[in-house]
C-alpha cells in the first residue's frame, strides 16, 4: 500500500507520493482543482529544447516534461498529474525542492494566470502583494504584515488571476536567520529549509482574495523610506521584471495582455528604503498606513 | 498605409497608452496627445487623414500643431513602432 500525502497549494488539492514541505491539507478543504503526484517510469525525451543551467524542459499540447539531472525526471499531464521519476539514490529532498519550486509553478501555465516572484498577504481590505529582487524584503515585510492583522497568501509565487484575485500560494513564509530572529525569535532547527532560510507560519490564508495594492521594494542609498505611485509606463515597467517568466512557455505578449488587463486598474507603489538604518517593523508599517490612506507619494 | 507593427502590442494603462515592442522587448508610454495621434493613424490608415481629424479635434494653433503632430509621427516611425505599407 503506498502511503498518499494530501497538501495544498496555488488553489490546488494535491494528492502525493512525496512528502512535500507545503501546507498539508487542512479539514474542510474544497478545491475543484485536483492534482495527482505519483512516481511512474518516464520516458526520456532526448533533445528537450529549452534549457535553465543544466535543467531542460519541452513542451507539447497536453504536456510539459521537465529534466533535472540531478534530482527526477517530471512529466505534467494536463492540469491534473504530475509523474516522477527519480534519479535512482537521489535524496527525497532534492525531488520535492524542484517539484515545489519549479514543476507545480509551471502547472500554473495551464490557466490564464499571472505568476509574479513574490510574497502576498490580505486582510479584509484585500491583498497586498510585494514584489522585489532577491533579498529586498519581501517575506520579511508580509512576516511583519501579519503583526498588523494581514495573513498569509503565497510566499515566493503569487498567481493572479483574471478577475485580479490574488490566489493562495505556499502561504508559508521563509526567512533568512536575521529576519526569523527579529520575528519569531530563536530560530527552531525544525524550522530549516536545508538551504539558508527558516519556515514560519504566521496567520495561513487559503482563500483567494481580491487584490488591493502591488508594493515594489527597492533600496537605495537614501536617508529615508520613500514610496510614490506608479501609473501607465512605469507601472508596467516596475511590474514587469518580477513576472514568472519562463521561455519557451510563456507568451510573452500573452503576458503582456494579461498585465496590463488584469492589474491596469491596481495601485501600484514603488516603496524605495534607505541600505543602511531601516526597521523592517517601522517600514511596513509606515508602507501599510500609505496604502491604507490611498496617498500618491509620500517621503519620511 | 499606416499600420502598427505586427509586434507591438498596445493598451491602455492609467489614461496612458503603453506599447510592447515583443520583438525589443522595449516598452513605450504615450501620453494622451500621442494615444489621440496613435488612434487616428490606425483608425484612418492615412497620415492626412489623422492629421485632419487631429486638427479638428484640438483647438491650438494649426501650424503648430501640425508640426506637433509631424514630429510625433516621426518618431513613431524612428522607433519603428509604425510602418508605411503599400496598398
């Protein structure tokens, strides 16, 4: 008898052979979306046409295959199954990490969706979703959101859809050491992710939400916290380095369609903080009452 | 014939019209002036005609704003944004 886990995750109800490290499936959990994991022999594709390092993947009508030489090879089938096929005495680990953070992000492409690198959080005025490049904060500022009274949506991917409803993700926050411990306190061993950062869960939202506001967060070498509003031009331009973007998939005027359809209408603020001397604390809260105040642009 | 380049995507954002060259990959924000001028040319096809409507619709000087309207053009043309096609 093989024992099945049952997760969600991006609005999916996933069924899976692999223990996965995403939120497990609570009580009363409804999802039409049904997503089946199991391990099955996958044929090779020799010459799959695109490549990510050494990571290739191809595409047809009804599938997408991807090979991690290292880890598995994965096949997703529709928008219901994903079949793996480990490398033979690969750690179980390094099958779910590409599985989490790469194959279940491109079963995303099956709906019409906009996938941003990101962290979202909502409370009852809608969702807020920061953007930035790596390290500018943006699971750090939905930790310190969640002080405030938001809860958790996504954590690294944040799907939108077409109605502009911000879906639940892996509303599981990972933190670098210094920001847990501002947070959370000690870190819990129990807590690491095997690479750099800690999970923590803080006030978890399964439920999409409307979007509200997109916060892009920036650091410059300026004395204080500065956010202004972007419109037209620059508000596309702001969002669009941070969209999923992966070649051979995404259509990129599909998606350029689909941002400037789906978040013509949402506010969207460029928050620029100082390098040095900041409070993650006093930032967020001072990004949060700017958009809660509906400003346009406002300096410390 | 004036038309927009097969690659270029328009849409509206904020009152602004943004283009998407998907060839560049180079983004383009028009202000509502040049998404009026915009119109007209794909509307109408024929620079004359968009400039005739676009006369009629702003009460400036014509001189002027017909070279407004010659220099925006232009750079429309330049960006290759546009493309003049025989008929």
């Amino acid at each position: 008898m093989i024992r099945m886990y049952a997760y969600c995750a991006f609005g999916m109800d996933i069924r899976s052979v692999f223990p996965l490290t995403v939120l497990e499936r609570p009580e009363g959990y409804a999802s039409e979306w049904m997503v089946e994991i199991s391990e099955e022999s996958v044929a090779l594709i020799p010459d799959l046409p695109w490549k990510i390092g050494r990571i290739s993947y191809g595409s047809g009508l009804q599938w997408i295959q991807v090979e991690v030489p290292w880890a598995a090879r994965y096949r997703i089938e529709d928008d219901s199954r994903i079949l793996v096929e480990p490398v033979p005495g690969v750690a179980p680990g390094q099958v779910t990490v590409y599985l989490e953070g790469l194959v279940l992000p491109i079963m995303l492409r099956h709906h019409p969706l906009l996938v941003f690198h990101g962290s979202a959080v909502r409370n009852e005025g809608g969702a807020i979703v920061f953007l930035g490049t790596q390290g500018s904060g943006k699971s750090t500022a939905a930790a310190v959101a969640t002080g405030f009274g938001y809860r958790v949506l996504c954590d690294d991917i944040v799907p939108i859809s077409a109605s502009a409803m911000v879906l639940p993700g892996i509303p599981r926050l990972k933190l670098l050491p210094d920001a847990y411990g501002q947070i959370m306190g000690v870190p819990d061993p129990r807590a690491f992710d095997g690479v750099d950062k800690y999970r923590a869960d803080l006030g978890v939202e399964l439920s999409p939400s409307k979007i509200g506001a997109v916060v892009i967060l920036e650091s410059s070498g300026i004395g204080a916290l500065h956010l202004e509003l972007l419109l037209g031009r620059e508000k596309i331009k702001g969002l669009l380095p941070h969209l999923c973007s992966i070649e051979g998939i995404d259509d990129p005027k599909g998606q350029f369609s689909r941002l400037t359809g789906y978040l013509g209408k949402t506010p969207v603020f460029k928050a620029v903080r100082p390098v040095e001397g900041w409070s993650a604390q006093t930032n967020v809260e001072q990004i949060l009452a700017f958009i809660e105040g509906g400003q346009k642009s406002w300096c410390d | 014939m004036v038309r927009l380049k097969k690659a270029v995507l328009a849409s509206e954002v904020d009152g602004e019209k943004v283009l998407l060259d998907a060839e560049t990959g180079v983004y383009f924000g028009l202000n509502e002036t040049g998404s009026r001028i915009l119109d007209f040319l794909i509307e109408e096809g024929v620079e004359e005609a968009a400039l005739t409507r676009f006369l009629e619709e702003f009460d400036a000087p014509p001189e002027r704003t017909r070279e407004d309207f010659l220099l925006f053009v232009s750079r429309l043309r330049e960006k290759k944004l546009i493309l003049d096609e025989a008929e």
